[in-house]
C-alpha cells in the first residue's frame, strides 16, 4: 500500500502489520462504504490517474456482466424446447445417450 511516498507492508498477523505501520506514522484509516453518497464521495477525492483506472474497472465489469455466462447462453436456448408429450423419462434416457 502506498502512503505518503512509503511503502506499509501488511504481514500476514495484520494487528502486527498495522501496528508497525501506526508507530513509523503512515497508513491510512481505512472504513467501508455502504452508500453511493459515500462511494461518490470517495471518488470525487481522488486524483485524475484513480479515477481513469477506476473507469476502466468499471467498463469491465459492465462489460462481463452484460456477457452471460455459457451455461446461462445455454439455458437461454434450451428454454422452451421441449416437445409437448415427451416424459421426463424419455429426455433423461436422451441425455444418457440411451436413445
């Protein structure tokens, strides 16, 4: 994590890694947001370069969850394909490869 032109490492005893990183006198508080008030607020904060980066993320995963996955492509075709008559214990036998 960069802070204030050092570097804080966190070891894996994180209680450890903060209070090292409190006593040289460099990390940050941080807390969660919950709100977009909140999110929007943190964004307004950050430099030119953050904020590029994070638009780049954001068009990403737009992007991914716009996609759907291969199974849900899948499901989207087999969505009402079934022939009206056809048991259950036929289209099992079918995905079996008994028919």
């Amino acid at each position: 994590m960069q802070i204030d032109g050092s570097i804080c490492t966190v070891k894996s005893n994180m209680s450890v890694g903060l209070r090292s990183c409190r006593r040289q006198g460099r990390c940050a508080k941080i807390r969660s947001m919950s709100s977009i008030a909140e999110i929007e607020n943190a964004i307004e904060k950050l430099p030119a370069p953050q904020v590029d980066e994070l638009a780049g993320w954001l068009e990403t995963l737009r992007a991914r969850r716009a996609t759907p996955t291969p199974i849900e492509s899948w499901l989207q075709c087999a969505r009402g394909a079934a022939r009206s008559g056809e048991t259950t214990g036929k289209v099992m036998a079918l995905t079996r490869g008994e028919e």
